[in-house]
C-alpha cells in the first residue's frame, strides 16, 4: 500500500514539472503589409486587351 501511494505521489509530482511553462506568454500578432495594387504582374493586363481584340475583330466584319 505504501508503494502505491509512493508512487501517486510521485506522478503528481513529476506531471507538474514537465506541465510546461508557468506564465503565459502572449504570441505577438503578424504584421500584415499591404501591397498597392498594380496590374504590372498579375496578368491583369490580358482581360482589356483582349476586350479590345474582340471588339476590333467584330468591328471588322461586315
């Protein structure tokens, strides 16, 4: 009987010590920077200009 409460006592002792940390440590929010929007990279370009072939090639025919 003792070793069984020896040995209670002594997981409690040791789930408390690998528990992990006592003070709780806010994480810091992420930094979010926002990026003009341009049409240089995004391909973006394309939907005009093929607008603008569309209505040239309808344009074009009698």
């Amino acid at each position: 009987m003792k070793l069984i409460a020896l040995t209670a006592a002594a997981v409690a002792v040791a789930s408390n010590a690998f528990a992990g940390a006592v003070a709780y440590v806010a994480p810091a929010a992420p930094v979010m920077v926002e990026e003009p929007a341009s049409m240089g990279g995004s391909g973006m370009w394309l939907i005009p200009l093929i607008a603008i072939a569309l209505i040239a090639l309808a344009a074009s025919r009698p």
